[in-house]
C-alpha cells in the first residue's frame, strides 16, 4: 500500500513538472509591457486659413469677404475639426474687380455667404483626385442645388461654374486636410445669377500726345475737309502769285515800248 501511494506522488511530481513553464521559458516569453504598444498617428496639423490666405497670395478680396461674413469660422471648423477635410477655390483680387461694382453689393448677405460656400468643398481634394472626379457633379458647401463640374484639358483642371468656367492656375496649399487652390475668375452660379453678370469696363487708354515738331503737319494727318481747305488756301495763293508776275510783265513790257 506504502509503495503505491509512493508511485503516484512520484507520477504526479513528473506530470505537474511537464506542465509548468520553466524560467527559461518564462524569460523567453514576449513582453506586454505600455512601451511595446504602438505609437498612435500624429494628428494632421492645425491650418489658419486667414493667416495662409493673407501671405499665399493676391486673395485679400476673398478674405475680407470671408471674415465679414463669418464664413471662414465655417472653414476653419471643417478643416481641423473633422476627418473630411476642405478644399477651398480662392478667387485673386484683380477677378474680383474685373466684376461691375454692383455684382456683388446687390446681392443679400444670404446670397453672399451661398455664393462664398459655392468656392468650397467640405472634403480635401488633391490635384490628382480631381482628375478622377470629372464625370459628376461634385455638391459645394453651400449645399445641392450649388454644385460644381470638373474638367481635365490635356492636365489642365477646368471649374465649371453656371457664368464661369476658369482653370485652376496654381496649387497654393495642399496637404491634408487644407487643398487651396487659386482661379484667375469668381464662380458665379445661375442659382444666386440668373443672367449674366455685368464686366467692368476697362479703363480708357491715355491718348497718345507726341512733343510738337518743328516741322509743318503733314496733310495726311488732316481730316478730309481740313486738307481740302489747307488744298483751296494753296491753290487760291497759286493764283494770286501767277496773276502778280503777270502784271509785272505787263509793266515791264509797257516800259519797253515807251523807250
């Protein structure tokens, strides 16, 4: 009876030494330590788009309207308060002033903020993205019934808006989650515009005043009836000149015969 009690501690001992981890397999084992884990992704970094719009480029015009209006507040939120992102079409100052004075001062602050909401997308887009985005309409931040056509003209990006169709000319800033972009035209939609809005008149061109010459003006220079007066004054001098030496002749010849 003593032995087997003694075999089966003895069998016991054995299985239970099989199935507990050694300390070599317990150095071996992977650490789970906090520093092993993971670094989280660095956030997107924080756009001021009033202070890129005022050093980017011309776009004072489009700032101005944009802080009056509190849209920018709009922006700004969508930008670095969201996972979309924004992609925003600035208009340069001279495309603002080539519009009639009245264009603009016209229309209702709601207008206004809708027409300023048309210049944006609530999503980040990139130069390349557009390039696939060209068969549909893409909705604007004023909402559905403002949206905007994308056109690629041998690599050139067209925005279509309803009076305006003008090309992107410069990538100003893009790196998620801001894309500006610059347009050499305001977008000016049918839904805000329903005829086309007025140009501005250029200015007119300096006359051309050269310095006085001292020779005589050329009758070429002349209006029709001043070279033809200038032509009769000639004509009627010729005449008075040949009726002179013909009298001076006539005296001469007279002179002649009485000698």
């Amino acid at each position: 009876m003593s032995l087997n009690i003694i075999f089966t501690a003895a069998i016991t001992i054995v299985i239970l030494s099989t199935l507990s981890p050694t300390n070599a397999q317990i150095a071996a084992a992977p650490s789970l330590s906090p520093s092993s884990a993971p670094a989280p992704a660095p956030a997107p970094p924080f756009v001021n788009l009033a202070n890129l719009l005022s050093v980017a480029g011309p776009f004072n015009t489009f700032l101005n309207y944009i802080t009056q209006t509190k849209v920018i507040q709009t922006f700004q939120n969508q930008a670095n308060d969201t996972k979309q992102g924004l992609t925003l079409f600035v208009p340069k100052d001279s495309a603002f002033s080539s519009l009639n004075q009245s264009t603009l001062s016209n229309l209702t602050s709601d207008q206004l903020k809708s027409l300023l909401l048309f210049h944006a997308f609530p999503k980040y887009y990139s130069l390349s993205d557009f390039k696939t985005l060209t068969a549909t309409p893409i909705n604007t931040f004023a909402g559905g019934s403002y949206p905007l056509n994308l056109t690629d003209v041998a690599g050139l990006i067209k925005v279509h808006s309803d009076w305006t169709n003008p090309k992107i000319s410069s990538s100003v800033y893009s790196t998620f989650p801001v894309a500006v972009y610059e347009l050499d035209q305001v977008l000016l939609p049918q839904s805000i515009f329903s005829t086309t809005p007025l140009v501005a008149l250029a200015p007119a061109p300096a006359p051309d005043i050269s310095p006085a010459s001292d020779l005589a003006p050329s009758l070429s220079g002349l209006s029709p009836k001043s070279s033809e007066s200038v032509n009769n004054e000639s004509s009627a001098s010729a005449i008075c000149i040949n009726l002179l030496n013909y009298f001076i002749f006539a005296v001469a010849g007279g002179f002649m015969l009485m000698l």
